[in-house]
C-alpha cells in the first residue's frame, strides 16, 4: 500500500488513479514538516513536495519584541521547530521554555532570525541533529553543550555575525564532523572540548578575527591532525591538551605569548600584563605582553612560538631544543643527548619531600591534637568550677546529670562546632600567605600550595572527636558534684 495516491491526468482529457508508479524515496523521512520526492509513472516523471504526518506536542511563544512573531513547537515525531519570522527573546543560562521536554531534532525556519541562542540545547542527551543555524545568530555560547548524541554539527560557515561559540559542542562525545569556522569567530574557548570522537578539526583558515582557543580541542583523543591556526590567534591555551593521538603538529602563530601557570601563580601575574626579562651576565632585557597562562607547575616558563623565539635570540631558523615522545627514544647516539625529563625526574622534588619531611606531620598532627585537648579541656574545667554552686543546687532540685551536663556542655559545644567551621577559612588564608612568602624567600622556583577538601573534612571529625572525648571528662566531673556542696557556700 502506498503512503499517498497518484492522479494521472492524460492530454486527451482522461482522469484516472494510478495503480503502479516508482517513486525514488519509499519512506518518509523521520524529521521535518515535508520533503520532495520524484514520481516516475510510464516514463514521465514530476516532483512533488510531501507533507508529513505529525502533531503538535506542546508550543511555546518565544518571538522579540512580539512573541506571537515566533514559535517553538515540538511534535510528536521528536522535532523542536521553530517558525514565524523575526527575533527571539535571549534566555539567562539556558532557561529556555522547552529545557525539560522530549525532542530529539532541531530545524530553525529561514525567515527566524535570532541573534542569540547561548545554551538552548545544553545537556540534551537525547539531541541526534539539527540542520542548520540561523545565519544572524551572533553568540552560541555553550548551545550544544553535553549533547552527547550529536554527531555532526549544524551547517553554520554561513552566519557571518556569529562572533562566539565558547563551548558550543563542548562535550558532545559523539561528535564525528563539523563545519568549517565562520569567518566572524572571535572566541572557542572549549568550543570541541571533549569531543573524543572527532578526528578531523573543523577548517579554521578562514577565520580572520579569531584570537581566543583556549582548550578549544582539549581531550579531543581521536584528533589526528592538528588545524592551521590563524595568526589572529592571542590565546590558545590548552588547545590540544590531552591529544594523544595527534600525529600532524600545527605552527604557533607568532603573536601568542603565554607564561606557566607556576609563573603566574608566584609573581600574581594574568592575562594582559607585561613581564621584562633580563639576560644572565649581559644588560640585554625582554619585555613580553602576557596573553595566555598555561597549566604547566613543573617551572617558571615564558612559552614562545618556535620561530619567534629562534628569531629573538638570533638561533637560526631551524633551531630546536628537543623532543617530546611517549616512549624511550633509542635512536639518537647518547652523547647527543644532553638530558632527559621525564616523570621520575618531574616528581623527584616531592618524592624526597616527601621522605625527609612526610614522618614530621604526623608528630605534628598529634601534638595539634593534644595541643587542642589540652585548651579545650582547661576552659570547660573553669566552666564547672565556678558554677560548681549552681550545679549543685540543680541536683537539690531533682535534676539528673545528664540534665545538667546539656545544661552546660551544650553551649559550649555548639561554639567548639561554630569555631571550628570558621576557622577553616581563616587557615586557609594564613596559610596561602605563610606558605607564599616562605616560597619566595627561600627557593628560586616554586611549588604550589594544593590543600584538598578532604582534609576540611579530616580537620573537623578530629576536632570534634576530641572535644567529645573532653565533654565526656568533664561529664563525669559534674557527676562528682556533691548536692551539699550549695548548702555549705550559702552566707
């Protein structure tokens, strides 16, 4: 049976339905409101547009300044469209009307002309497309974002206003192709991040006015070929951080400048500031403009594209320093070699930290701990004792221990627990400014200080448990109390 009926009319006037026909499409397609398929019948053909057969789910009225002028509608069949003509309302951090309901499609009409569309489909997991995106669109800020069956990006070369697509597919781990950058892309930062399953860049030659990639390939493992970077590019990174697979590397443009991380963390520098660098034993001086940080704590490292920095210390042009490999390198006679830096050599510094000192902070840890029980249980023993009379009285008024114990212990473990929290921050900030300046006076490179949120947690069930340990010492001193002890003291 067929899913429509053919008419055939005849020059010489006649009208009958066709009983036999070939068609060059036999199923519908599974998305949209119609398509054109070709019908050939005794060797005359003609194309007919199809509609097709949906309903309408739920419809949402998203149009600016009118929002009667847009719609989004979703059907039955997983489609999310949008029709009418015009502007669209923006959405603070994604929090579009359709954002908990069930579609799979997107499809943007040609007369819809939405300049912003950040976050419209983040997190949608169910998402297997959409066709294209609206060429006014200017900002697409995280719009794809977690779409994790999303295999092939919208047609979006053509929107020659689009300006920033900072992570627009970031996450969608499906994802196997993308369309060429447009030409107005200023930022993508994290645009494919995690995209595991892409293996060829989106084209970005054509990108004139981009300046920022920031972690824009970051854990993109399958990526083999690294894109021609645009020398418009200031920032870039953590582009290819954790692509492993990358065979083909790509040139730096010649204006990025980035400094380590361990670079900017001990002299408090950021994006935009300038550093002047001095040349050992000679008066020469280097001043360089910061325009990226580089999560890298193994030193104080200034990074520069190969070319620029060759051509600034007069090294020629095929001047290089060394070679990063992921496994021994066994073909270069050792006396070319003059050192290697590998993991052992990276973490040798903590390693022996780690020794000399590891043993000490565990004598620390238990002297806090007395230290601690100690103060605790000196300020609770003047409790008791000066309301050693009252607690007394109380037990001549037919009060239990236990009673009396809350009476008096409670406050002062509702503080203990009150203090506890509140000094965490306050360690914190100690802290950062000791170790700080400790690092600066007393070593040339630099180590981070790293405090994990475990330790908050550790911090707080050893001091409460000593002061549990405390409250119940002096539980059994307010036991001892003798009821007589009111009737002697009474002038």
């Amino acid at each position: 049976m067929s899913m429509f009926d053919v008419t055939v009319y005849t020059e010489t006037g006649s009208v009958y339905s066709a009983r036999s026909f070939d068609i060059d499409e036999k199923k519908a397609p599974a998305h949209g409101d119609s398509f054109d398929t070709k019908i050939e019948y005794h060797g005359s053909t003609t194309t007919v547009t199809v509609p097709i057969t949906r309903s309408k789910v739920v419809q949402y009225k998203v149009g600016y300044p009118t929002k009667e002028n847009v719609l989004a509608t979703i059907y039955n069949n997983g489609d999310l469209e949008f029709t009418g003509s015009g502007n669209t309302m923006n959405f603070a951090n994604g929090d579009t009307p359709w954002a908990d309901e069930d579609y799979t499609y997107v499809i943007f009409k040609d007369e819809i002309t939405p300049t912003n569309v950040d976050y419209w489909f983040e997190g949608n997991t169910a998402l297997t497309g959409c066709e294209t995106l609206p060429k006014s669109i200017e900002s697409a800020r995280g719009t794809f974002q977690g779409c994790e069956n999303l295999k092939k990006t919208p047609s979006f070369f053509q929107c020659s206003s689009l300006k920033i697509i900072t992570d627009c597919f970031s996450g969608c781990t499906s994802l196997e192709q993308s369309d060429p950058l447009p030409v107005s892309v200023m930022e993508a930062d994290g645009a494919f991040e995690d995209c595991i399953k892409l293996t060829k860049a989106p084209d970005m030659t054509k990108t004139n006015a981009l300046s920022s990639i920031n972690a824009i390939f970051k854990g993109c493992m399958s990526l083999v070929d690294a894109p021609v970077i645009p020398d418009s590019v200031l920032d870039m990174s953590e582009a290819f951080l954790g692509d492993s697979n990358i065979y083909t590397a790509s040139a730096f443009p010649e204006s990025v400048e980035d400094i380590s991380s361990a670079y900017a963390d001990k002299y408090l520098l950021d994006i935009g500031d300038e550093i002047t660098l001095k040349e050992a034993y000679e008066d020469d001086t280097y001043t360089f403009s910061i325009e990226g940080i580089y999560d890298y704590e193994g030193g104080l490292t200034v990074f520069l594209p190969q070319d620029t920095f060759n051509e600034l210390f007069d090294l020629g042009s095929d001047y290089f320093s060394g070679y990063l490999s992921d496994s021994e390198i066994t073909d270069i006679d050792q006396k070319y070699i003059s050192s290697v830096i590998d993991l052992d050599s990276l973490s040798k510094i903590s390693r022996q930290l780690n020794v000399s000192m590891g043993s000490m902070m565990y004598l620390l840890d238990g002297f806090s701990i007395v230290l601690f029980m100690i103060l605790i249980y000196l300020l609770s023993k003047i409790i008791i004792e000066k309301n050693a009379q009252s607690i007394s009285m109380t037990k001549i008024l037919g009060y239990s221990d236990r009673e009396i114990s809350s009476l008096y212990l409670l406050s002062t473990t509702i503080m203990v627990v009150v203090f506890l929290l509140l000094s965490f921050p306050i360690e914190t900030v100690l802290m950062n400014a000791l170790f700080r300046g400790i690092m600066i006076s007393s070593i040339s490179g630099w180590i981070p200080l790293y405090i994990d949120p475990v330790l908050y947690v550790k911090m707080f069930l050893l001091g409460f448990g000593t002061y549990l340990l405390v409250a119940l010492i002096e539980y059994r001193r307010i036991k001892k109390v003798p009821m007589d002890q009111a009737l002697k003291n009474i002038e």
